[in-house]
C-alpha cells in the first residue's frame, strides 16, 4: 500500500476545514450537519471521520483557526515601527482575516462567523478554552501596542494599558456584533469613527471623575 505524505493529510484536512467553515457561515453551527459538511466537500464519511471524530471536533477546530489568524495578524502588524494606529490595526486585520476566509467581497462573513464563534463557548467547553486562550493573547498584544503608544507620548503615560486595551478590543467586537446583526457599515466607515474617538480632545474642565458621576447620579 502506498504510504500517504503528509502534505496530502494537510490538504485533507484543509478542504474539510474550509468546506465546513462555509457550511457554518451559510447556515450557522447547529443548523449544518455532518451531511452538509461531507456534501460540501466531497468526501465519504469514513474519510472526514478519520480527522475529526464529530461535527464539535470540527467546530473547535473552525474556531481555534479563525482566533489563530486574528492573532497572527495583530503580531505581524503591531510589530511595525512605527505602530500603527487602532483604526489603521483593524483595516489591516480585517483584510487579513477576509482573505483568510477566501471570499473578501461578502463584508458579512466574517462578523457572522464571530457571533457564533462567540455564541458557542456557552455551550461548548473546548471552545471557550480556546476563545479564553486566543482572547488572552490579544489583550496582550494590544497593552504592548498601547504601552508602545505611551512611550511615545501618544497617549496619557498615566493610563491605564490594561483598561484602554479592553476598552478598544470592546469597541471592534461592537463593530462585529452590529455588522452581523444588521450590516451596512463599511469597514472604512468605522475607521473613520475609531479614528475620530481616539484622536478627541476633552477639556479638563469638562471632565468628571468617578466621584462627580456618582455625586450627580444622586442629584
């Protein structure tokens, strides 16, 4: 019997991935079945069950990927120097990421795949360890993306980079959120708003700390 290379198991398992990660993005996780899975990328049972030995394996797997390349995007593109700007990180990203899903020209895809990316760790233990993984990784990422910002006076050295890094992953998973729920915002358009928030000025006489909020909330 001929012994299979290894580059041939590796594209195997590619075309299950992609074919499964195009089910998922049709028809979502528990809508798609096995069926589905093996119709879409032309194989028998027997030959998609020898990589993954269940629909969950696979989604795990879709997941683990697509976090993946979100971090190897912010790796690659934080370790610029000059660094980036936030808004200018995620057009890069999200290009990056659309490329990975081999289809750039459907805006939708990528924010759907999220949302039940998101969605599956409630009910699915391997991927909320791998979600927890990847997200732990990417707040990392970006407090050294904004630790680097300070050390050139771009932002208030007194910040706090843990808080600014949540709040700015925050504000992209927003963007996700809005964009597979109802569309119509163009990735350009909301680097325009990024850029316009991280670049506002507020006088200090207009800023109200913890104890002034709280002060007026009981008036």
């Amino acid at each position: 019997m001929a012994r299979v290379s290894q580059e041939h198991l590796d594209a195997r398992r590619r075309q299950i991935l992609d074919g499964a990660r195009r089910c998922f993005t049709r028809n979502g996780f528990h809508a798609t079945s096995m069926q589905d899975v093996l119709g879409e990328v032309g194989l028998s049972a027997g030959a998609v069950y020898r990589y993954f030995r269940s629909k969950d394996e696979i989604v795990a797997a879709v997941a683990a990927e697509t976090l993946e390349c979100v971090r190897e995007s912010y790796a690659m593109i934080t370790a610029a120097d000059p660094p980036p700007t936030p808004d200018e990180l995620f057009g890069s990203v999200l290009g990056r990421l659309r490329e990975f899903l081999g289809d750039p020209a459907d805006q939708r895809a990528l924010p759907q795949l999220l949302m039940q990316v998101w969605g599956e760790t409630l009910r699915n233990p391997e991927v909320a360890r791998v979600l927890t993984k990847g997200y732990e990784g990417l707040r990392a990422q970006w407090v050294q993306l904004i630790e680097a910002y300070q050390a050139r006076g771009w932002v208030d050295p007194e910040a706090n980079s843990e808080y600014l890094a949540r709040t700015l992953i925050a504000t992209v998973q927003g963007y996700f959120v809005q964009q597979a729920l109802f569309g119509g915002m163009e990735p350009a358009e909301f680097q325009e708003g990024l850029r316009a928030l991280v670049s506002m000025r507020v006088p200090d006489a207009h800023r109200a700390g913890p104890a002034d909020q709280t002060g007026t909330a009981a008036r």
